[in-house]
C-alpha cells in the first residue's frame, strides 16, 4: 500500500528528521538512506518498521544537521590551502607567463578552502529522539495507508458481492444440468432409433452417473466458506494480505472446477464472471498489508 510520513525531533542543537516512502509490493522490502555517522542504527530502524509494516516497498531517508546558533556557521576557511593554491597559480603564471590575477571567487572553487566541519555525534545517545522521529513518522505513514485500506475493502466488498450474486444463480440451476442432460441423452438416443422409455433403468443409471460426475454441491459449500472468511479477514484490525492472498487462491481452485463439472453453457458463463471479479480482487489483495 502507498503512503507518505515524515517525523522530526530535536536535540542538543541537532535537528533529526525521517521521512517514509512506500509504493505497493507483495513482500516486504526496506531500503535506508542515512549518514554515515549514524550507519549502526540502522537494523534498529528496520526493527520499529517490520513492527508496524509488513508489506510494501518502503524508503527510508533518516538527515541530521547542527542548527545554527546566534547566526553561527558551521563552514570554515582553510586559508592555509588557500595560500597554497595561490603560490602555486602565481609560480604557473611566472613560468608560462601568464596575464591576469586571481580572484579570491576562483580560489573559494578549490577543493578543501571551504570546509564544513560535521558534527560528530554518538549514535546510542541519538537514538531516543531518533526514534521519536522515526515513531512519528511512521504514524502518519500508517494513517494514510489506513485511509487507502478503507477504499480498497469497500472496493473488495463490491466485487465479493458480485461473486455471491452468481453462485446464487449457479446453485438455483443444478436440477436444471440433470434435467437437462436427460432430456439430451434421450432426444440422442431417439434419434438414432432405439426405443427407449424415460423410466428405462439403463437411462435412468446413466443420468444418475451424470448427476454425480456434475454434482456441484461441495464446491458451491467451500466457496461459499472462502467468502464468509474473506468478509470476517476484512473487519480485522491486523495484517490479512497474506491470508486473503491463500483464500483467493482457494476460491479461484472451486471456481474452475465448478465449471469444470458443470458441463453447462449458463454454468460457464457465470464461471469467466466470477473469475474476472476474482482476478480484481486478486490484485487488489496484493496491495492490502
């Protein structure tokens, strides 16, 4: 699921910021940003996001600077290298005779004259506001990734609906494949020319076959269980994609043999509905935490 968090928190004149990116993805995957000084906190981070997050591509971008004080910089002049480059320039300019002067703008351009001294900090005693950030973060990144989740269920609701709505129409016509079947067979067998009553007992055990081989009944039961548990996962305040993702597998095996079996060209129909809603809900499924 997608969502956006970003935390701040403050300390000894450092301000620490996290922000929280994540895209849709079927498995988990954590990717993290941060500075080098503060590289051994990391695990911890993918620890506080793996209690909350267990699903989705997820970027992490952890910054930290020192705020100025009283209008104070943290950037020096390292007039020493100045100097340096500048006897250099002048003894090129001698020995090639050269024209013209240097401006202190082209001296500022060289490596090192210009040197910003980072803080050094200790990572054990940052992590508490750190974490305070990161918790902040992830607050607002899971609020927004709720308010997806409470479209993407009432979007799911619809599309189970319309699955319940065919097995309905489905289970209203199992008499109708024997009854039908029976009549087919006895029209066949009259148009080949055999005498044959309805209440002949061979007919009769072939049709009865039939009613077997196309029976239906457990089928219809278990899909219809899948979905009841569908509706139940779905009121849950805890991570059900994986769940959903093995139910909607277990559908999708009763959906093919219902149509399999049925042998009946409504059945069918009602069969490639219920898998085009399916395969939606399957997708959907894959962005549920």
């Amino acid at each position: 699921m997608t969502g956006y968090g970003r935390g701040e928190a403050h300390w000894h004149g450092f301000k620490f910021t996290v922000e929280l990116n994540s895209v849709n993805r079927k498995q988990s995957e954590i990717s993290v940003d941060i500075q080098r000084d503060l590289i051994e906190l990391e695990p911890r981070i993918r620890d506080e996001i793996n209690t909350s997050v267990s699903r989705g591509r997820l970027h992490v971008v952890v910054a930290f600077h020192r705020q100025a004080a009283n209008g104070a910089s943290n950037v020096r002049l390292n007039e020493s290298l100045a100097r340096t480059y500048l006897n250099m320039i002048r003894k090129l300019k001698k020995d090639l005779k050269l024209s013209g002067e240097v401006s202190v703008e082209t001296l500022l351009r060289f490596p090192g004259v210009l040197q910003t001294q980072e803080p050094e900090i200790d990572p054990e005693a940052v992590w508490p506001h750190l974490e305070k950030a990161l918790s902040e973060a992830l607050k607002k990144l899971i609020a927004m990734r709720e308010k997806e989740g409470k479209f993407l269920r009432r979007e799911l609701v619809k599309r189970l609906k319309l699955i319940e709505s065919r097995i309905g129409a489905i289970e209203g016509m199992r008499s109708q494949i024997v009854d039908r079947y029976r009549s087919q067979l006895h029209q066949r067998i009259q148009s080949a020319g055999i005498e044959l009553r309805l209440e002949d007992e061979r007919l009769l055990k072939e049709v009865a076959l039939f009613a077997d081989r196309c029976d239906i009944t457990e089928e219809i039961t278990r899909l219809q269980s899948h979905l009841k548990q569908v509706h139940e996962q779905l009121t849950l305040r805890e991570p059900v994609g994986r769940t959903l993702d093995f139910l909607a597998q277990e559908m999708n095996r009763e959906i093919n043999t219902i149509g399999a079996k049925a042998n009946h060209a409504e059945v069918s129909q009602h069969v490639v509905q219920m898998k085009a809603e399916l395969e939606k809900i399957r997708e959907q499924i894959q962005n549920i935490e």
